[in-house]
C-alpha cells in the first residue's frame, strides 16, 4: 500500500455523485468540514453523525462512498466505527481525520481498516486531495506522517509493553496519564465507573504494574503525554 501524497491524476479525479458520511462529535467540525467539501464539488453529498451509533443507523438507511471518520469520541470510538464498517459494509472507503499526530494512531488505523489518515491541522486543500484519494479507491496518509509510518512498519525491534493494549485501553491509559480521575473518565467516554475501573485492572495487569503512579511513570517514559489525547493535564488552563 502506497501511503505518500503523489502528484498524480487523483487529484484531478472527478466523483459525480460523491456520498460523504462525516462523523465527528464536534458540530463546529462537522459544520467546517461540510462546507470544505461542498465548495469542493457541488455534486458531492454530505451527511452527518455525532457517535458512532449514529453513524451505523445512517449507513443502514442511506448508500455511502465515503465515511470521513474522527478517532476520539464518548460511546464507540473510532477505531471501533472503522472495525464495524469494514465488517459490515466493506465497499464503503473510510477517512480517518484526527486530531492525533502520532504514527502509533495512524497505524491503528491502517490495522483496523482505515484507506486514509489525514490530520486537523491540514489544510483545506490537503482534506479534499486526500477525499479524491481515497474515495477514487487509493491510500492517503499525511505527509508529515508518512515516513514516520513507514518506519513504524519497518520496524523489528520488539514492541512496547502497551502494544498489547487494546485501543480502548490505551485510551484509558492515556487519560490516566493526563491525570484524569475514574470518574471524569467514565463521563468523557460514556462508560461506567466499574468498566472504566475493570480497563484499569487489565491495564496493570498487561503492563505488571501496581498503581496509578507507576501507570502514569510507564506513560509519560514511553511518550504517552496528556496531549497525545487532546486533553490538558488536570490543573491547566483552557486553550484558548
């Protein structure tokens, strides 16, 4: 799969008829999205979903070509959405656009069956470059990303402790690194506190530590900062 941002003639392609489904918990993104791609092309169709859950019900009612796909939402992540497209309707191409700039994002989106990954810091042009792509049946990955990724597939050295984490671990993990207690986890990713509590137990456990300082010393040694997550540790300001 070939992953770098080529001149080619996709991005001439033309796609009359164009179904987008963009999914993305944030209705000022889905809003700036929409008018991106609509003044992209005037015949291309633009739907939206806030969850994932909403996203099946649309993909159930409605053809699509395109599913532009976030990472980071309550309920069902992402990853999860992407897993359940590619199961249950294989011919629809997915988009990931994240927030994240990490290769170890990107290519858990690749292994869950992602076509593309672009970042939110692109440009206009970049995001309708990339829909062409992908929606035209080729690959897309962020340039600044690209060799970082295929790094990370090259690479032989043995994997990291928490490769073994399931993504919703890892989630867990990361906001446990930001300082985030049980409770303000569970409401930010819509889950219980038990669940929330049974994540945390699986996480020592597959990375043998015994406690929240060791969990968040474990994190921040191997990278896995606050804002990898988008959410600022506990105690700093709002971005402004």
């Amino acid at each position: 799969m070939q992953m770098t941002d080529e001149q080619d003639t996709l991005t001439q392609t033309t796609l009359p008829g164009l179904e987008v489904l963009i999914v993305d918990d944030h209705t000022i993104v889905r809003d700036g999205l929409k008018r991106v791609l609509s003044a992209a092309d005037t015949n291309w169709s633009v739907t939206e979903a806030g969850t994932g859950y909403q996203a099946l019900d649309c993909l159930r009612r409605q053809r699509f070509d395109l599913a532009v796909v976030d990472l980071s939402m309550p309920g069902m992540s992402g990853l999860d959405l992407i897993q359940r497209i590619r199961a249950e309707y294989p011919a629809v191409r997915v988009l990931v656009l994240s927030m994240h700039a990490e290769e170890q994002y990107a290519m858990r989106a690749f292994k869950a069956g992602a076509n593309g990954y672009v970042t939110k810091d692109s440009a206009a042009t970049e995001l309708v470059h990339a829909v062409r792509k992908v929606a035209g049946g080729g690959a897309y990955v962020t340039p600044s990303l690209a060799e970082r990724v295929v790094q990370e597939l090259n690479r032989e050295s043995r994997p990291a402790p928490h490769a073994a984490l399931s993504d919703r671990e890892l989630e867990v993990l990361k906001r446990i690194v930001a300082g985030e207690r049980p409770t303000e986890i569970a409401i930010a990713l819509n889950l219980s506190i038990k669940t929330i509590s049974t994540h945390k137990s699986r996480i020592q456990d597959k990375l043998q530590l015994g406690s929240t300082a060791a969990l968040v010393r474990y994190g921040l040694e191997q990278g896995l900062l606050p804002g990898d997550m988008g959410v600022p540790p506990r105690g700093a300001g709002l971005a402004g």
